[in-house]
C-alpha cells in the first residue's frame, strides 16, 4: 500500500494556489499587523510615514502589480508563472483590497464602518478563489458537457 500522496498540479494550478494562498495568508496579517499597530504597539503613530504624511499599504499593493506588469509585459516566459510571481501578485492584491474602501470613498475609512467593505470584498475574493482552485478540473469539464449537450440537442 503506498501511504504517499500524489497530487500533480499544472503550471497554472499552481500559480493559482500561490497567489490565492498569498492573498488570504497576506491579507490575514496584515489586518491582524493593523489592529496590533491600533492597540498602541509598534511605530509611534501607527503605522508608516513618508515625509510626515500616512503612506497606506495599498501603495505597496500597486508598486507590486506594477512589477508584476513589466514582468508580464519584458520578462521571461519561464517568469510569468513562476512561484515568487504568484506569490507577489497575490500579496499586492491583498495589500490593495485591504484598503479598498478608502480608494472607493476617497477617504480614510479603514476604522470607520465603512472600511468594512474592504473586508467584504477580500473575503469574497479569498471564496471566489477557493471556488476557482478547487474547481479548475471541474470546470472545463462541465463546460465541454453542456458544449456537446447543446450540440446533440
């Protein structure tokens, strides 16, 4: 009896996982990193600074996908679906949907109830994923059954 799991994934299952675990597990910290800073630990006027002015992690989210874009755009081939490409793209997107609702009102909601969006919409990014990953055998599959359905109707 072989005890060993052999679970194969394609290049493109895998860069999926990365970026879908990345962006829960990046989004998980940086929400619990947020409230610690709150609760009056870490820097001295909670969080980071640039010149004075509050420098939202969404910055590094976009700075991020910006690297991502000229890799996608310049790199290698072999770069595209690497795992430290997924891994970044699901980080930044994770840093950018943590402070959604300030980029959707503008302002600086994050305590406020409307920052709460932001974590709707992360959660229902970590399901749809979820629903992805799990499913992408099953859905070419279900769409080549209703493709010849439809043909032998």
């Amino acid at each position: 009896m072989n005890d060993k799991l052999n679970i194969q994934l394609d290049q493109g299952e895998q860069s999926a996982l990365v970026a879908w675990t990345s962006f829960a597990v990046t989004f998980g910290a940086t929400r619990a990193l947020t409230h610690w800073i709150r609760a009056g630990h870490g820097p001295k006027g909670g969080g980071m600074s640039v010149g004075g002015r509050h420098f939202h992690h969404y910055n590094i989210g976009i700075a991020l996908l910006t690297g991502i874009g000229v890799l996608a755009i310049r790199g290698q081939a072999q770069d595209e679906r690497h795992p430290a490409t997924a891994l970044s793209y699901g980080m930044a997107t994770a840093l950018i949907a943590d402070e959604a609702a300030l980029l959707i009102d503008l302002e600086d909601v994050y305590w406020a109830k409307q920052g709460r969006t932001s974590v709707d919409i992360a959660i229902g990014i970590i399901a749809l994923g979820g629903v992805a990953i799990t499913g992408s055998s099953f859905w070419p599959a279900a769409a080549r059954e209703i493709r010849d359905w439809r043909q032998g109707n």
